[in-house]
C-alpha cells in the first residue's frame, strides 16, 4: 500500500468515530466504581452521576465492583468493549500505586485506558492522638528523630494510600517509625485516639469530625494546597517538609479503543458538571475539589504518580505481602 493510500485509509478510519458519536450517547452509561459501596469513590460517583445524566439525556449507571485495591473493577472494565458505554472511576491506586504494589498487575494503567477528565482531588491530613506532646508538624518530626525507632504509624493495610503517604513523609523527614498495618480505618483510628499509635495519615472527610470532637488533631495538610474546609492548617509542605504532597483523586477512564470522538464528549459534559455551583458545594462538605480539564491533565497525574510511587518502593525497598 502507497504513503498515500495508508494516510487516506487512516483519515476515513479516524472519521467513522466521530460519525457514529453524533447521536451518542443512545443507551445508558455505565460506569465502574471499583470499590465497594459507600466508600469515598462511592460517594463522588454518586455525586456526579444524576448530574451527569442530565447532560447526557440518558441514565447513567454506578457498579461496585471492589477488590485488590481496585484492580478487580480496573481489570474489567479494561477488558469492556470500548464502545463508550463502560467507564472506570479511577482512582490513585489503580492508576498510581497498583502497579508498585502488585507485582501480578491484571491490567496496565496506561495501555489498557483512555484517560477521559480528572474529577476530583482532595489531600490527605497528617493526624495525631490528642494526647502526644507536639503541635506541629516540625514537632512530631524533633520527636522522631529524638526517638529513632520508637514511634509507629498506621496504615488501612499494608500498600494503602495512606500506608505509602507515611513512607514518604518517613523518608523526606529523614525519619525512622514502625509502620503498622490495620485491616481498614475503623480500627486504625480506634488505636490512634487511644494512643497506641502516634501518626497516621487520613483522609479530610473522615478526620474533620473526629478533629472537632477533639479524639483526633490534625497537624498539616498532606497536599502542596491548603484544604478549603480548615484553611486555618498549613500545609506539611509550608510548615516543615517542603514539595511534600499525597491525595486522594479519581479520574474517569474508558477502555483503551474507545473514539476520541466519544471521549471528547465525556469530558466535556464531565466539565460541565463540575462547574455546576451545587456540584461544587456538595464537594466542599467533603473537603473535596473539582479538577475537570482536558483528557492531558489525568493522563499527566497517572503517570505522575505511577513514576513517584515506584521510585519510593524502590529507594525505601517496600515488599508488600499480597
């Protein structure tokens, strides 16, 4: 086949998505939230989907499929046909840890998807019990380094979020601590109030109430940004650990073939969402941001994370028992 031959059969190939996505979308939309119900995926998922319904013209669905930190829901919807009808509500650990963390990864984070928008972002927030002797950020680290070894931090289970944001709050602070895996939040946090442990890191949502009951304080913002929910808390990277930054963020993801026509719509109806003022305060509660852009900005952060995360495995040679 002649250059010129191939070129045209490219053209006539890349216009019959964008045809057939005149009228689209025609059924419902389906998209995957790979985590069980109720959790925060869970409740942005359901934030957004009647909204996103609206500007679609046709319902769209939420399915939990949660397991191996998302990969179970990841994996299928990886393999769903790519025909702009199955979406992925991605997360930092499908798209960001999975793949230092799993060395037998079902899918690919980068080849297996079509990056579509960056939804939300909301940072981590460093805690402590009530009772330990420091008030800051700089505090806990003096007594760390007073104490090499002696303190422990807690995690919702080894290769979690938060097991990695303590790993690399340890290594940028030239700190040594003893990581302690619980089996979820609930009893992580029971032993942190209670003083068994002496940090952990949290997510905004949960830690607030916590924070205004007094069981908890919190000593910095995990991100490079203040929280708009308690923009009174300076930020680890201002205050003591600068450049320091982990968050929570989820990003909508279509299967790899999916016509950019297609995805093009997603986004920008996704965008439209977001910039719904109602949208924006139901958010706001959560101690959670819109992000929106193009489909670069979430192709930027996966790979982003993806890169910062292996690195810290390696640097600090994590082994995770799965």
């Amino acid at each position: 086949m002649s250059a010129l031959a191939g070129a045209a059969c490219l053209l006539i190939g890349g216009a019959v998505p964008a045809t057939q996505a005149q009228d689209y979308p025609t059924q419902p939309v389906k998209i995957v939230v790979p985590f069980v119900a109720g959790g925060g995926v869970d409740v942005v998922a359901r934030i957004i989907a009647p909204r996103l319904s609206e500007v679609l013209g046709q319902p769209v669905i939420i399915e939990n499929r949660g397991g191996a930190g998302g990969g179970l829901g990841a994996a299928a919807v990886a393999a769903a046909p790519p025909d702009g009808y199955t979406f992925l509500l991605g997360t930092g650990s499908t798209h960001g840890t999975n793949s230092s963390v799993y060395p037998k990864l079902s899918y690919d984070p980068v080849r297996d998807f079509v990056p579509v928008v960056q939804v939300t972002t909301s940072p981590l927030v460093l805690i402590v019990p009530p009772a330990l002797q420091v008030n800051s950020v700089s505090d806990l680290i003096a007594m760390a380094r007073s104490k090499p070894g002696e303190l422990s931090y807690g995690s919702y289970g080894t290769g979690s979020i938060n097991h990695l944001s303590g790993e690399l709050f340890n290594a940028m602070a030239k700190i040594q601590a003893n990581h302690i895996p619980y089996r979820g939040a609930a009893p992580a946090l029971t032993d942190l109030m209670a003083g068994r442990l002496q940090y952990t890191f949290d997510g905004v949502a949960t830690s607030l109430g916590y924070a205004r009951a007094g069981s908890i304080r919190i000593l910095g913002v995990a991100g490079l940004n203040r929280s708009p929910v308690i923009p009174e808390q300076p930020t680890i990277a201002e205050s003591a650990v600068p450049g320091f930054d982990t968050s929570v963020w989820f990003g909508l993801f279509a299967p790899a073939g999916t016509p950019a026509a297609v995805v093009d719509i997603i986004n920008r109806k996704t965008n439209a969402v977001l910039a719904m003022p109602a949208l924006k305060e139901s958010f706001e509660k959560l101690g959670i941001v819109g992000v929106g852009g193009p489909p670069d900005v979430l192709a930027a952060r996966v790979r982003t994370e993806m890169q910062k995360w292996a690195d810290l495995v390696r640097e600090r040679n994590l082994r995770f028992d799965q």
